[in-house]
C-alpha cells in the first residue's frame, strides 16, 4: 500500500468576526434602540424638524436691518480695500447711505495677525478704535465658519466679504446682505431698497 499524499493547505486562517457585526452585543444594542426608536415615529404622526424661522423676517426681507447698520467685515475684504485704496468706514457709508458700525470678530484679527508684514495696511486699518471687537467663544480661528455661525444665531448683520466661498454660505442663509469691494467701490447684494449699481 501506498503512502496518503499529504496536501498543504493555503490561506487557512481563523476568521474574526468584523467591528460592525451584529452578533456583537455592543451592536445589538445600538440595533435594538434603533428600531425602537423607528416604531414609536412609525406608530403615530410623521415627526419632522423645521428650524424656527427668525421672527424679523419677512419672507426674505429681513425687517431687523435698520440704520446705523452692523457690518461685520471679514479678512480679504480689508486686503481688497487696502488694494483699491478705499477708506473703509466712508465707503461703506457711500454705499449704504446710512451710518455704519462696523464689527470685527476676534478671529478676523488673528487672521489677520497670522497673514504677516505683507498685510500690515490691512491690519493698522482693523486696530482703527472707530471698529467694534466682538469676542469669539469657539475653538479655532477660522473666521468663515465665526461669522457664519454668527449670522445664523442673530440675522442683524451685513457681512463684508470678497471670498466666494463664504458668499456661497451666506446666500443659503436667507435675510443677510452681502458687501463687496468691486469696480473701485463698495457694493451691496441683497438687501431691500438698496440703490443699484
């Protein structure tokens, strides 16, 4: 008789059961409560969430923007001013024909601080005592998502700003103007009764 051949066996490993399994008392948990809490919206009336509207407004018309007007001004939009060489309170007065108090966030200050000797105009403009300093309680110092955040909570003000991101933001927040330096000038978008330029 013949000796068995004895073959060897390739990729023959234990196998684990994944992370996300459902056999896992963790998961089944997770599961359980999931389900749960699917039952009780499916049992009664459909639970939807709309966020409250604000109470100044009406349909886009934002009726809480009156003069002296609360500008809030962002970091290109001081380097662009500096670049056309425009005095920041009496443009945005020209522009508005009203009087302006314009607000700078700590972030904006940091940023500018960050961008270095190369913005120093911009940044001796920003010091001027005529701005308001608004201090920032979050983490960080991006400036786009504190200002964002700060007209989503209080629809009061109009944001100076040349950066096409943070006008894509904006203008999905409805009731908010935006300013921006073009043609040698200040301009204003979406706000009611604002002469055309």
């Amino acid at each position: 008789m013949g000796v068995a051949k004895r073959t060897r066996k390739f990729a023959q490993v234990k196998r684990l059961i994944g992370q996300r399994d459902v056999r896992l008392e963790k998961n089944k948990a997770k599961q359980e409560l999931l389900n749960k809490t699917k039952k009780e919206s499916a049992s009664g009336e459909i639970v939807r969430e709309i966020p409250q509207a604000p109470s100044g407004m009406f349909f886009a018309h934002n009726q809480n923007l009156v003069p002296p007007y609360q500008v809030l001004i962002d970091t290109n939009f001081f380097s662009h001013t500096v670049r056309m060489k425009l005095p920041v309170l009496e443009s945005a007065m020209d522009c508005l024909y009203a009087s302006v108090n314009p607000i700078i966030t700590s972030c904006v200050m940091a940023e500018l601080e960050k961008l270095g000797p190369k913005y120093k105009v911009a940044l001796m403009q920003a010091r001027d005592e005529r701005f308001a300093r608004i201090t920032c309680d979050h983490q960080g110092t991006y400036a786009d998502d504190c200002i964002v955040d700060r007209i989503q909570k209080h629809r009061i003000y109009i944001v100076a700003t040349n950066d096409k991101d943070l006008k894509k933001r904006i203008r999905k927040v409805p009731g908010v103007p935006i300013m921006s330096v073009a043609r040698g000038k200040y301009v204003i978008e979406r706000l009611p009764g604002a002469p055309s330029t």
